[in-house]
C-alpha cells in the first residue's frame, strides 16, 4: 500500500484538501486588533512514494513587498499525521465530522503552540481555518485563514 492511500485509509477528510488553495491570513492579538494581514497561496499534495504522507506548499506575500515560501511534509504515524520541521512539530487528526484539527508547537518562538481547525465548506471550493495561539499557557493571539480554490 503506498502513503496516499495509507493517508486515505487513516485520514480521508485530508484528501478533500489536495490541490491549490488562495486566500488570506490575518493575525490579531487578544483584543481583537488587527496585528498582520497577508496574501496566502497553498499546494497540498498526498504524493504516493516518498518519505512524506502529506507535503504542503506555503507562498506568501504582503502588501509592502515582502514575500516568504515555505515547504513541510508530515508522516501518518497509526491515525495521525505527525510533523517535525525547524519551525513547529506536533500532529493532525479529523473529527467524525471530516474537520482537521492540529496541534503544532512552536520552535520559532518562546514556549508557544496553537490548535488549528480546518473546516472544508459543503461546495468544498472554500474552507476556513482557525488558529487559537498560546503562550506561557494562555490564550495570546488568533489566525483567521479563509481560503478558495482558484
């Protein structure tokens, strides 16, 4: 059996997700203000061979010019999807309702994790992401990632 249906068998809501996705990313701090704002745009791939389950594609641009890219792969470990990158680790698992949720800790910053929530809408051309950020064990900022297939 090769990783994507491996993948498929464990976590089939995670297929539902392959492809290109674009939106935006908006970070804002406990009070609600608006901390940081940028354009997104997502690959998601199940490649069938490789030492990766799961690799995702990250190009981002804000509006004064700067750009990052970044590139990470996650391996199923049983019904888990588990990542360990320079940047965060941790895993990834579905609800019976086919939503994802993540609990990733940060490397790149003091003792710091967030719980994602990925929600496909019905149409599954659009989805919504939540990240509920902590740090030093309390709520510290939230991400709101809405995003479409192009």
């Amino acid at each position: 059996m090769g990783n994507r249906a491996e993948l498929a068998a464990a976590m089939p809501a995670m297929l539902l997700h392959e492809g290109h996705w674009q939106g935006w990313y908006r970070h804002f701090s406990a009070d609600g203000a608006l901390l940081d704002a940028h354009r997104v745009k997502t690959w998601c791939e199940m490649p069938d061979d490789g030492p990766f389950h799961y690799v995702q594609h990250n190009w981002l641009a804000w509006d004064d010019g700067r750009n990052a890219t970044y590139e990470f792969g996650g391996t199923l470990v049983g019904d888990r999807l588990h990542w360990e990158t320079d940047r965060f680790s941790g895993h990834g698992w579905q609800t019976s309702e086919d939503v994802l949720m993540l609990r990733l800790d940060r490397r790149d910053v003091a003792d710091a994790y967030y719980v994602e929530m990925i929600a496909l809408a019905a149409d599954r051309l659009t989805r919504a992401r939540t990240w509920q950020w902590f740090q030093d064990g309390r709520p510290w900022k939230w991400t709101l990632c809405n995003e479409e297939r192009p």
